[in-house]
C-alpha cells in the first residue's frame, strides 16, 4: 500500500471512529489513546492486515495521521496502542518463530523478572566539526548511532554530540514466561519484553512487576546476540510492546460495581453466611466443614498491625492439613489458589528455596547485570500460596520460609543485591504423613518430617482421617454418585466471581477492632487453658496461639462485614482452634492436651518429666558405678520406679546429646 493512501485511510477511520478520544486527549494531556483492532478490522480489513504485517511501516505514518486533526495535537507526540488483536495473531511464547520477526503479534503470561526503570536515549542531535551544521538523528540501535556523512559538506568523521539537545523517553525490559496452566508438565518458554514512554508510568509499574499476569500487543524484533571479539549468527528475539493490560485483576483492580455492593452486603447480613460460604468452597468434596471453615477465615484475614515500638504482627493466617491418601488435600489446595488472585500453587520435591523465595540471575542480555528473580512466595503477595506435598520439600529449602511465614518478608543479600521483599502471603500446606495414615498415638514429629521452627508458625493444623465408618461411608458414596454421574454437578452457592469480589470487599473496606467483652473472652479462654499447666501436667496454649485466635476472630468479623470483633466472632475462633489442639497435641497417656506434641518440640512435656526421672537415676548410679554406667543397671532402676518404655527414653536422651555411650552396654553423662 502507498503512504498517501495509508493516510487517508487512517484519517477516515479516526474521524468515524475516535475522534471525540482524539479530541479529549488533546485537551487533558493524554500520553497514548486505546485503538481496538477488531474497530480497524471491521472497518478496513484490507488495512488491518497490512499493519499486522508492517507495523514497522505503518505505526509511525499512524503517529503523523493523528497530527493533522485540528485538536491541538501538531507538536504533540501521541501514542496509539493498538489491543484485542485477532485470536490468531495470540502466539504462545514457546511458538514464536523467525516469520514472526517484524509482525504485530499478542503474549500471553508471567512476569518473572523486570529491570528497574532507566532513562533511554530516543533522539540526538550532532554537529558537524567543518560547518557547524546539526543533525538529527533517531536512535533504534543499543548503541548510539552518529551520522555517516553531514549535509551540507559531506564531512564524514569528528561529529560532535550536543548534550543539551538530546531528547529521552523511561524504558525497562521485563521478562514474561508462559503461564502455569500451559506448561503442566513442560518448562516453561520465556521472551523478553521491551517498555518505554507511558507504559513505564507508576500505574503500569505496578502492572509489569513480577508476579503479575499480563496480556502484551508488540512488533517481534530481533537484537543481535553479544560475543566476545565476533558477530554471531544467532539472534535474540523481544517484543516492542505497544499495550500491556492486565488478565489477572489483583485485588485493587477488582471492579465492584453499586449492585455488587448491595449484593455483598446482603450476604454479610444473612445468618447463614458461613454455611453459605463453606458451600462455596469444594461443594463435590463430602463434609470437612471445620478445614473449609478454616480455609475461608485465611481467604479473608485478619489485621495486619504495626505498633509503636515498630514491632509488625501479621494478619495473615497459616494452615497446615495433614492426612491420609485420598482426603482431598490436593483438590483442596489447587482450587483456594483458583479463588484468589495472584494464588500460586506449589508442590512437592520440586520446590527450591530460590524458586519459592527469590533468587539474583545475571542477564547481560536483555538487564544488563544481575537482577533479581521473584520466586513463589513474592509472585503471591497480598494472595495465598499452596504448597502440596509440604514434607517432602528439602529440609534446606523449607528454612527459607521462617522468615515468610513470621515476618512476612524475604530477605536475599547476593552479588551486587542486597534487597528485602514484600512477601504477604498466606500459606495452605499440606502433606502426608511418613508411615501413609495419621497416628494420633504417635507426635506429629515422628509422622511429618518437618522442623518444629516450621510447625509453630502455623496458626492451625488440621488431621484428615479416613477412619471406615458404614454410616458416613455410605453418605460419601451417594455423594460421588449424585455429584458426577446421577444429577447435576454440585454447584457452589457463591461463583467464583462473586466470592473474589466480596473478599476483595472485605479485605479493603472492612477493619474490625476488637472490643472489650470479645477481648475478655479471649483472656479467659487464654487464663483457663495455661492455669491446667502445672508441675506434671503439659502447657496447653501458648502466645502464639492467643495471636492466632485474634487473628481468626478478626476475620470472622470480616466475612460478617461488622467492623467490631464480638463474642461470636471468639467463640468461631476458638471453636476452631481447639479442634487443631485435639487433632495434634492430645497427650494419649494424661488424656490432657499438650502444645509441645502439637508444635512438634523433640520432647513432649510427659517425655521431659520421664527424661528428668533418668537423669536422677544417672545421677544416682554414677556416685556408685562411677563415670561409665551399666545400660542394663539404668533400666532396671528405671523400671522399678514407674518410667514407662525406658528403653525409649534412653535413646531419645543419647539422641539429643543428654546421655553418649563409649560402649554398647553403658551410658555416661555429659
């Protein structure tokens, strides 16, 4: 097609489609206007295929099209961003090819990693060392570019750049991988993206930071790659992107519109609001209302508070399932992260400290030098991530998330970065036991190969049991049947759209206090459970689990839309917490609940009182035996005053460094 025709046909189409846009842009100082292709496409399809093929040709003719509307727009450099391109130009990053190169094209996937907004070179200007002429010329290149020859006297070398009249536009490259649901079981392809002008304002930062999902319009350019002293054959690819729009909406973006409001408000009024929400969560999944009930107090939180002293508590609520095979907990786990935005879902041995926390790359390409990479944790800040299979991560990675799951930052200090990272994020794990079913005669440390560290920072933990049961085991068969073969699929009360709105509601609009009497309540509840502490009997409750009651009860307050915490709002908390307690710290032999078996300490308090019987007995032989103590002698004595399964014990004290034997058959105190 010619230019001259080009340009008609622009000018038409502007002038019957966009020229009020055009218009307003001039007259409130608009960057770039929003042009829908499908307009052009309707329109002109001659034309919309001629700049899918050349945009190179056609985007800067487009730019002059738009200066001779009499809007004002003349001196102006307005940008046209063109989206919603046809289906068949949307290519998956892993199928972009050479015939690619040149084309106007859409991406679908994740930020992975982004450069930090620098100033870029657009236009320069040099003057000639003979005759004193300026030329100006566009920089494309990664390198400036000087002119070949001047003008007026055809000088070819000397030229001088002029500082001040160099012309620069913001720019950053970030790199967006394929999006988890294309690539199950592939490694993800990723491309580079190239930023400049107004998409790199504050608004779009927000949008192109790792960890959000976006959908980018750009030109597929090649860059030739660098090698030392040599020109190389091959090419990298980018995509000079001419839109960026979000496809996942955090929570901020979520629009909630007046009959949505009204709508959320009713349902926070109605008294079967936790039934309804619980109906909502895995309808096909039989019963486990407590564990869903759960779910949903993490789905809303509670409140993030920042003292005087500068002392952070979190308002966010950890879970941890533990069960047998087929409970469900995978299911569980992958539809929470389909509810929230931003929700990740992790699993398994195939988890790294780097990939779950963050990690520092050195990409000389595209960055220029290290950058840091965000990993699962940071990708879900302000969201929940699922980690599946949470036993069978590597001990060394799991220590990453002590400081997430406490502080909720991240901190990493590698080559030239020093950084700390926001990591608000719930965690939902879930794992199985070693010996395949749960044992509540056996500590949850010797069934779940996980650090005490790790255990205590979970609000709650719950135990999922099969136990066979004719009564409940004929409801969960009719259940299956009804839901997947006999009637309609069970459907949740609330759609998926609907309960991220009214999370997205409560989250930004609702801010329970506590008050006195709900305050009170908690205290006692607090006071009665330590005052059954005593010389013999275990520590039931500690400060760790009077926070994780606030915080559940704020969030019951929250699915209310009350801005108060009352006693129900406790009584829910509380409810829910000593079903944690007697799932994981019952003491079988005192019948008494035992925070230190729940939190998974190495000793249990009815273990420490066994270990500190031995130690008197030790103590007791040493003054007669001498240094090295017959086994046999220790057993024997220990027996005779009441110590149940010594044998035991007396491997656990040599375990942890209390007892050491310099022979088989003695044992000698440290």
């Amino acid at each position: 097609m010619e230019r001259e025709d080009i340009i008609d046909r622009f000018l038409t189409f502007f002038n019957e489609f966009y020229r009020d846009d055009l218009t307003r842009a001039a007259a409130e100082g608009w960057k770039s206007v929003e042009i829908d292709f499908s307009n052009l496409d309707k329109f002109d399809v001659e034309l919309s295929d001629y700049l899918l093929e050349n945009p190179e040709e056609v985007l800067p003719i487009v730019e002059d099209v738009i200066k001779q509307f009499d809007t004002g727009l003349v001196d102006a450099k307005l940008k046209i961003r063109f989206f919603n391109l046809p289906e068949s130009k949307n290519i998956r990053i892993r199928n972009i090819r050479s015939e690619h190169v040149g084309k106007m094209i859409t991406v679908d996937g994740m930020v992975k990693r982004a450069s930090e907004i620098r100033p870029e070179i657009a236009e320069t200007v040099f003057r000639c060392p003979e005759c004193g002429n300026e030329i100006t010329i566009i920089q494309t290149e990664r390198i400036i570019t000087a002119p070949v020859e001047c003008d007026s006297c055809r000088n070819r070398k000397g030229f001088k750049l002029v500082g001040q009249k160099m012309k620069m536009y913001d720019a950053r490259w970030i790199v967006v991988e394929e999006p988890f649901e294309i690539v199950t079981g592939e490694r993800p392809s990723t491309i580079g993206i190239y930023l400049k002008e107004d998409l790199t304002s504050p608004r779009m930062q927000n949008k192109t930071d790792p960890g959000n999902r976006i959908k980018v319009v750009g030109v597929m350019k090649q860059l030739p790659k660098r090698m030392k002293d040599s020109r190389s054959r091959q090419m990298d690819i980018f995509l000079d992107a001419i839109h960026v729009e979000s496809v996942e909406a955090v929570w901020e973006e979520l629009e909630i519109t007046e009959e949505d409001e009204m709508a959320i408000i009713e349902v926070g009024k109605d008294p079967l609001v936790f039934q309804k929400l619980i109906g909502s969560i895995a309808p096909s999944m039989y019963e486990m209302d407590d564990v869903k009930e759960a779910i949903i107090l993490q789905l809303f939180g509670g409140e993030p508070k920042a003292l005087v002293d500068g002392t952070r508590i979190r308002g966010n609520i950890h879970l941890l399932l533990v069960g047998d095979p087929s409970a469900g907990k995978s299911q569980l786990l992958q539809l929470v992260t389909k509810v929230m935005p931003r929700g990740r879902y992790v699993s398994g041995s195939g988890i790294t400290a780097a990939g779950i926390t963050a990690t520092v790359i050195k990409d000389e390409e595209l960055m220029g030098g290290w950058v840091l990479e965000a990993g699962a944790l940071i990708m879900a800040n302000r969201s929940v991530c699922a980690i599946d299979e949470f036993s069978k991560v590597a001990p060394n990675d799991r220590v990453a998330l002590q400081e997430a799951m406490s502080m909720e930052t991240i901190s990493i200090a590698k080559a030239s970065i020093v950084a700390t990272l926001p990591a608000q994020t719930a965690i939902l794990a879930g794992g199985n036991p070693k010996f395949g079913r749960f044992d509540p005669f056996i500590p949850i440390r010797e069934q779940v190969d996980i650090d005490e560290v790790l255990l205590t920072r979970f609000d709650l933990k719950f135990a999922l049991r099969d136990l066979p049961n004719p009564e409940v085991d004929t409801k969960v068969a009719d259940h299956i049947l009804k839901v997947r073969h006999f009637e309609e699929e069970a459907k949740p009360v609330f759609s998926t759209e609907f309960l991220r709105k009214y999370i997205a509601y409560a989250r930004s609009r609702i801010h329970p206090v506590l008050t006195k009497e709900a305050g009170e309540k908690l205290k006692e509840f607090y006071l009665e459970m330590r005052s059954k502490a005593g010389e013999e009997a275990p520590i039931s409750i500690t400060l760790r689990q009077y926070e994780s009651l606030i915080r559940m009860a704020e969030a019951s307050a929250k699915i209310r839309l009350s801005s108060i915490v009352d006693p129900e709002d406790v009584d829910r908390s509380i409810r829910l917490m000593k079903k944690s307690l007697r799932d994981f710290g019952f003491e079988p032999e005192t019948g008494k609940i035992d925070i230190d078996r729940a939190e998974g300490l190495r000793l249990t308090s009815v273990q420490r009182n066994r270990v500190r019987v031995m130690l008197d007995i030790v103590d007791e032989l040493t003054g007669i035996y001498g240094r090295d103590i017959p086994i046999e002698e220790v057993l024997k004595r220990a027996r005779v005053e009441g110590v149940d399964k010594p044998d035991e014990i007396l491997k656990k004290m040599q375990s942890e460094g209390i007892l050491y034997s310099s022979r088989p058959d003695v044992v000698t105190k440290i």
